[in-house]
C-alpha cells in the first residue's frame, strides 16, 4: 500500500503527526541544550545567594549552623575561611588559599571554577570575600575596617548535580513526548469523526446510489448534514445523481423497447418460419428428395436456436436491471434442484457428482440467478467431457464477508490463453458441430456474480479438466 491509497484523515494525521514529533523534538533538544548551557549560571547564582546571606549573619556560629544545614539539604558545602583563622575548623585548603591570596593582590570581590578533585570528581567551587567590620576586629585584632580578613567559602558537587539536571531533562523530554502522543491522538480521533467516517459515509451511500441508479430504481438523495466541503460533495452528487437517473430512465425506456421488439417483433416470424416450414416438411415431404429434406431440417433447426438466443440475450440484458423476489436462498437446495433437472444427463452418461455439505444460506439474494449460476456451470460440466465417467464436485468456503464457490469437473479442459475469451458473450472454443450452444451462459454467470459484487475465474488445463471459482457475498446489498 503506497500513501496515495491511503484516507483522506490518516494523511492529515501522518502530516499533523511529522509537524508534532518534529516540533516536540526541537523542543526537547533546545530544553536539554539551555538547560545544560544554564547549570553554571544556576550553581553560581545560587552560590552567590548563599554567599550574601551568610555574609549578612554577624554570629559565627549561626554562620555554622546555617551552613551545616544548608549542606544536608541541598549537598552544598558552605565554610567561612581566613588566611589566620582563629578557629582551626576555618583553616583553608590549598584553593581557598590561593584564591584569598588572589583578592589580596588585585582586590578581587569573588571567585568561581569547576576544579577536579584527586578522586576524579568534579567540584563548582565559589569563593566571595570578607571584609573586616567594625564588630570583627575585637576578635581579629591586627585588621583595619575594610581589610581582606577571609571568605565565604561554596563547594558544590559538580557531577551529582549534572547528573539530577539530566534526570529532570529526562523527565521533562519524557513528558513532551506524551503530550505529543497524547495530543496526535487526540487529532485522530477528531479527524475520524470529523473527516474519515464522514467520508466513509458518503462513499458507502454513493455507492449504493450507483448500484440503484445502473439497476434503474428510484434514488433517494443522499443526506446533507454540513454546509463543509463534505457537505457540497454530496450535493454535487445528488445533482449528478438525478441527471444520471433521469438518463438511465431514458435509456432503460429504450432497452425495454428493444426488447419487446425482439420479442414480439423477431420471434413472430421465426415462429412462422418454423411452422411454415414444419408444414411444407408434412405436406409435400414425400415429393422432396432426401436433399430438400435435410435443407427444412436446417431451416427449422436454425429457427429454434435463434428462438434460443433471442431468449437468452433478453436473459442477458434483464440481468441487474430488473430485480427478481429477494429473499434468503439455500444453495445447497439450488443445487440439488439443477442436479434434478439434468438427472437424465447425470444417469445417461453415468456421472459421479459430489457436493459438499457445508453448503450456505445465501441472504437477500435472488433464488433464480444463483440456480443460473449452478445450472450453467454444472450444465458445461456434463457437456464438456469425454470421460468415460464424468465426475462433478461442488463445494464452497467461507472467506470471512463471502463465500469461495466451486464447481470441479475431470472434462477436455481448455487453455488458460484462452481464460477471458470464454466469459465474453458468443465467443467459444469449439464449433457447433462438435459441441452445442450459444456462448451466451458464461457471460451470463459471469454477468449475475459480478452484480452481486462478487467476481469469477477459472483454472484448467487441456485434457485434465476445469475448476470454475466464483465469489459471493454473504449478504447482499439491496
């Protein structure tokens, strides 16, 4: 299936679908991308934060105590350092020193990095200076209001917190793309009944209407519930549809015509031909030689098969147009009834007929097209064969909203070359004088599955017998 066959609605879902997951991709990728573009401006501002509290506590111990809890909960390590520190707790590591000996030198205010540690871990490590207040110097004598006297001290663990950052843009990725789902769902279900099965509708009720239309009967418009584009497509074709029936009425007129002409018409003077000349043949009989003879034979035999074919092109051309009694149809009872009707043949030539028993119940179908169907197949069956014991199968299987028929047979078969012609009107693979008929039944059968929507084939090989397949629904539509 190529995505031209495909709805209307799955194709605006699929479209809908690419604008989504493309749109939530590019979303997802900017997120992850800002958010790890971001992490060192968030460690450090909330470093800062901290930093500028504690620098506003004058109690160095609430100075410890609100580090030590600051640590449990956010995993920051916070210090109050010196160069000289009085206490000992307070005395800088190797970083520490370094960066106060910087702010010594160039009057620096605040200094921040991500430092690897001995044991390869990643540390964001933020210092801000301390500057000697009025209150400070009866604890660090020697400093001068203003004086470097240490730092504020931020150790963050750089690698857990990236990895927390992923977890949460996992998550976050993770949420956009079942709301992506869940909003392509939601679009598909909406298309469905807005588009899709608005559309279904529509064609299932066109479809029905140009099966009435090509049946000749009278055709309700189609329903039109939306002023859409939906909407003006049934109008569109409730205006073809009266310019299409109004045109079939004319010309089914015209087929009804013709073939009361061929009916009246040409039958009375074959009628006439044939008496006249079965008349001649009882009257002056013994004053003909055997020639004359034989020559009204020929008359009169070819006046009956064209009373046959007349009779069976009429047959031919009432097939869809005009609807026999409907009703439910047991074809294992057709089937015997056409295996009555060719008893004579049956027994004459001493065949062997086998028919399933798992024969349907056809419904809403017409009882004397399906006998048509069995007759003519079962019929050719008997006639095509030169065995010296002719052997029939019929047999069908259920294929879900149909059913498979066959009907097998052990005949002269034919050659699949050959496959298509046979079900064309007159044509035939054989002359008259070695096989009887008009070429007329195939294209009959072939004519009454097709109405039914249903379809037929044949597979054969010369010498080895044929198999006739055709198809039919279960139900058939009105």
């Amino acid at each position: 299936m190529s995505l031209r066959d495909l709805g209307i609605g799955t194709k605006l879902i699929l479209a809908i679908t690419v604008v989504i997951v493309g749109i939530s991709s590019a979303g997802s990728v900017v997120i992850y991308t800002y958010q790890k573009r971001s992490l060192d401006e968030q460690i450090l501002e909330r470093s800062r934060t901290v930093a500028e509290l504690l620098i506003q506590i004058e109690d160095h111990r609430l100075i410890s105590r609100v580090a030590e809890e600051f640590n449990k909960v956010t995993g920051y390590t916070l210090k109050q350092t010196s160069l000289e520190p009085v206490n000992p707790r307070n005395m800088p590591d190797e970083f520490e020193a370094m960066v106060m000996r910087n702010f010594r030198e160039n009057g620096e205010t605040e200094y921040y990095a991500v430092v690897t540690s001995e044991d390869g871990r990643r540390y964001f490590r933020y210092m801000k200076a301390l500057r000697t207040k009025e209150n400070c110097i009866s604890c660090h004598p020697g400093y001068e209001v203003g004086e470097l006297r240490g730092s504020i001290s931020v150790v963050a663990p750089y690698d857990t917190i990236t990895a927390a950052m992923k977890r949460n843009t996992l998550s976050v990725l993770i949420i956009l793309q079942i709301l992506a789902i869940s909003t392509i769902g939601v679009l598909y279900i909406l298309s469905r009944k807005i588009v899709s099965e608005p559309l279904n509708r529509l064609i299932r009720e066109m479809e029905g209407s140009a099966r009435e239309i090509q049946r000749g009967e009278e055709v309700r418009d189609i329903p039109v519930s939306s002023r859409d584009e939906i909407g003006r497509l049934a109008t569109a074709f409730n205006n073809l549809r009266r310019s299409l029936s109004e045109s079939f009425r004319r010309k089914n007129e015209a087929i009804e015509s013709f073939v009361y002409s061929i009916s009246h018409d040409l039958k009375a003077p074959l009628r006439s031909i044939e008496g006249f000349s079965i008349a001649l043949m009882e009257d002056y009989g013994d004053r003909l030689n055997s020639e004359g003879r034989h020559y009204i034979n020929r008359i009169v035999s070819s006046a009956r098969k064209m009373g046959v074919l007349i009779d069976e092109l009429l047959e031919y051309s009432r097939i869809g147009r005009i609807n026999l009694q409907r009703g439910d149809v047991s074809t294992s009872e057709v089937v015997e009834l056409v295996l009555e009707d060719n008893l004579y043949e049956i027994n004459r030539r001493g065949a062997e007929v086998k028919v399933a028993e798992n024969m349907p119940v056809l419904k809403n179908v017409e009882k004397q097209r399906i006998y048509q169907i069995f007759s003519n197949l079962i019929s050719n069956a008997l006639k095509y064969n030169k065995s010296s014991t002719p052997e029939i199968e019929v047999g069908c299987m259920d294929q879900g909203d149909r059913y498979l028929f066959y009907v097998k047979d052990n005949g002269i078969g034919f050659d699949m070359r050959y496959h298509d012609k046979i079900f064309e009107i007159f044509q035939r693979l054989h002359r008259e004088d070695e096989y009887s008929g008009t070429g007329v039944g195939l294209a009959i059968v072939k004519k009454i599955v097709e109405t039914y929507g249903g379809r037929i084939w044949a597979e054969s090989e010369p010498g080895k017998g044929s198999t006739f397949y055709f198809t039919l629904p279960k139900e058939a539509e009105v």
